[in-house]
C-alpha cells in the first residue's frame, strides 16, 4: 500500500484532534444535560456561576422564540428548547 499522507497542518489541533473533546455533564434546573465541548469554548468545561444564575431565573420561554447569541457550547439555548421555546 503507499504510504499515508500527512495531514493538514490542523489536523491535530485541540478540538479536531481524537480524544480532545471535553465530555461533561451539566446540572441544569430542567434535569442533567450530558454535552462534548471543544477546548477553548467559553466555560466548555463547568457551568459558570453567570450562565448558572440566569437559567434560574429566566421566565418560562414556552411558546416564545428565542436567540442566544454568542452560545459558547449552547446550554442557554438547549434549555430554553427544553423549555418549550423554538
């Protein structure tokens, strides 16, 4: 067989590379949220005190639509869809 070809320069890039995606599971007030994040996401590895605080006391999203602009890893987003919200 020939042989294997490089890959390109990104190829072992954090996030791109096997095995350097971050699995967690988040507490959130609808239940545990299992996510992969990509290193250098904001808070892709925890739940910051900041997101944390503002799903406790957010309204009830049912029915709304609803945009979660700068979503880092998209907790904000998924549960607000979680919550009936498009």
């Amino acid at each position: 067989p020939p042989p294997a070809l490089p890959g390109p320069g990104w190829w072992d890039a954090p996030g791109i590379a096997p095995h350097s995606w971050i699995e967690l599971t988040l507490a959130l007030p609808d239940g545990p949220l299992a996510l992969v994040s990509l290193p250098g996401v904001f808070a892709g590895d925890h739940l910051d005190g900041g997101t944390e605080l503002l799903l406790a006391h957010l309204p009830n999203p049912a029915g709304l639509r609803c945009l979660d602009v700068g979503c880092g890893n998209g907790v904000i987003g998924i549960h607000l869809a979680r919550a009936g919200a498009a």
